[in-house]
C-alpha cells in the first residue's frame, strides 16, 4: 500500500488542559457509520499509530475551514472509502477539553440498499469491518472512545424525527401568512430545510446534536407544497390533526428507537401526540432552533 498524507493546517499536536496532548490544532471529529443488522463500522487503528492496535472509528484532525461533519465524512472517505453521500448524519457526541475538542458523528445509510464497499483506503488502518453492536465492548477500544461507547451505544440506531404541524407553526407569526397560505408554507420549509443541526439539550434528547428527518404535514390551502431534501412534506387528506397524529403513531411503531417530537401549540394534539408514543415542542421552541442556527 503507498504511503499517503492528507496534510492540512489542523494537522498538529495540542498540549490540552487535561494534561494530554491531542492530534488537531482544531480539534478532531470521526464517523460512527451505524448499520441496523450489521452493526459499527470500526477501523482497527495501525499498529505505529497513537494507540495503535486498539479499535475506533475513522477519524483525524479538523482544518480551520471545517465543521465536524465535514471533517468527519472527509476522514471516512480517505481512511474507509466510504462516499460522504452514502451516509445521513444521526447525532453527534463532543468530548470537550476546553482547548481541544473531538466529535463523534454517528450516522446512517442514506439508502440501506446501496451498497456501500468499506475497506482500508490508507495505511492508517489494519482493518475496517462491520462489528455486532452489542460486540464492540469486548474489543480493546481507543480509550477515549472506550469511555465514551456506553452512552453511544443507547442511542447508536436512534434518529430524530419532527412532525411539523404547518397550519398551527405558521399561524403562530402575524407575517400575513393568511393571504397565501401554501406560500407561508413554502417559506417554513425553506426554514425547516436549514434547520439542521439542533442542540440535544434543547429538546431533552441524549448526545450534543442531532440532524432531525422533518416531516411537515399540510393542510387545506396550504397543501400542494412539494418536498425538499431532508424536509417530506404531507398533504392531509382531511384534518391536519388526524394526519399528524397517524404519522407520529407511524413513526414510533415502525422504529421505536427513534425520538419522535410533533411540533404544535394545539392542546388537544399534544394529548393525542402522547397518547401515541411521542413527544412535543410549541412553535417558539423550533423557531429558537431556528434562530440559533442562523
């Protein structure tokens, strides 16, 4: 195998606060590509690597002109031959040392049937291999992510799911939303299209961020607005309500792993919400999400 470098202006040491030196003058970020019937996919670190032997993800330091995502599906490519387009970001884990940061990106298949061919791209890895979920404990893990796994490994197949109720989350903004109501929606997918990531905190959720999967339900006048990419919108083909809480019911019976979360200030869908299996946040609370990404 040739030698390859992929040298860029994060590539260096940090002496860190906790005693520790760290490889990414802007921190570090990795790709957890997580399958539902094969498990993690896990580079086995090469041997003249820091810990080397030891198992991880692929994963290295980021430039200056990268998020952690970028860094991270970067990494993946050049270490595991994984194309960033096979892959939907799920959430994100940040071990966080003040001066130096790492950022575990779980992830998903963007399309389980294509295939996806994972091997060692570089001669940073001995191996790159699906691994059983419930296996990955018993290998001898880079300790950091060692101490981490646990925590990854209860929410490692879950996703974020928003159903959005458009009717009530639109008309929740005097913005003359009245006179066009399939335009009021438009623009609130637009918003909806560029939402992502959201702080875990904010909605209660385990892990630092989350990439949601957006469905946005309408109704009435306002249906006939077509999809976007990470944003399916429905058209009720009668109450909004019925429609919305079908899709949450939908949603958490067929992976109820998943954290699902309508998005309405309605009381009487909040219950129904509940009744099957979801959760909820009002309009102020995705419109603060909003505004935090912007």
């Amino acid at each position: 195998m040739t030698l390859v470098h992929h040298r860029h202006d994060g590539d260096g040491w940090v002496d860190c606060d906790c005693g520790q030196r760290h490889w990414g003058r802007f921190g570090a970020a990795g790709l957890l590509l997580v399958d539902d019937e094969r498990g993690a996919l896990l580079q086995h670190r090469a041997l003249w690597s820091h810990h080397g032997g030891t198992w991880g993800v692929p994963g290295g330091a980021r430039s200056s002109a990268e998020t952690a995502l970028e860094a991270a599906l970067r990494e993946a490519a050049e270490e595991a031959a994984v194309p960033p387009d096979a892959v939907r970001p799920s959430h994100a884990w940040v071990e966080d040392h003040g001066t130096w940061s790492y950022t575990t990106i779980v992830a998903h298949l963007a399309d389980p049937a294509r295939p996806v061919d994972a091997r060692p791209a570089d001669p940073e890895s001995l191996d790159i291999t699906w691994v059983p979920l419930d296996s990955v404990g018993d290998l001898p893990l880079l300790p950091a992510f060692g101490a981490m796994w646990p925590r990854i490994l209860a929410s490692a197949t879950a996703e974020l799911v928003l159903v959005v109720d458009a009717a009530n989350v639109v008309g929740s903004r005097p913005d003359g939303w009245w006179r066009d109501r399939a335009g009021a929606t438009a623009r609130l997918r637009d918003e909806l299209s560029l939402l992502s990531p959201v702080p875990a905190a904010s909605l209660g959720l385990p892990a630092t961020h989350w990439w949601p999967r957006i469905v946005l339900v309408a109704e009435g006048k306002a249906r006939g607005v077509p999809s976007l990419d990470g944003v399916t919108v429905i058209d009720a083909p009668g109450s909004g309500d019925d429609a919305i809480a079908a899709a949450v019911a939908s949603a958490v019976t067929d992976r109820p792993q998943d954290h699902v979360i309508a998005v309405t200030a309605d009381r009487e869908l909040r219950s129904r919400v509940d009744a099957a299996g979801g959760e909820h946040i009002g309009p102020s609370t995705l419109f603060e999400l909003a505004g935090r990404r912007s």
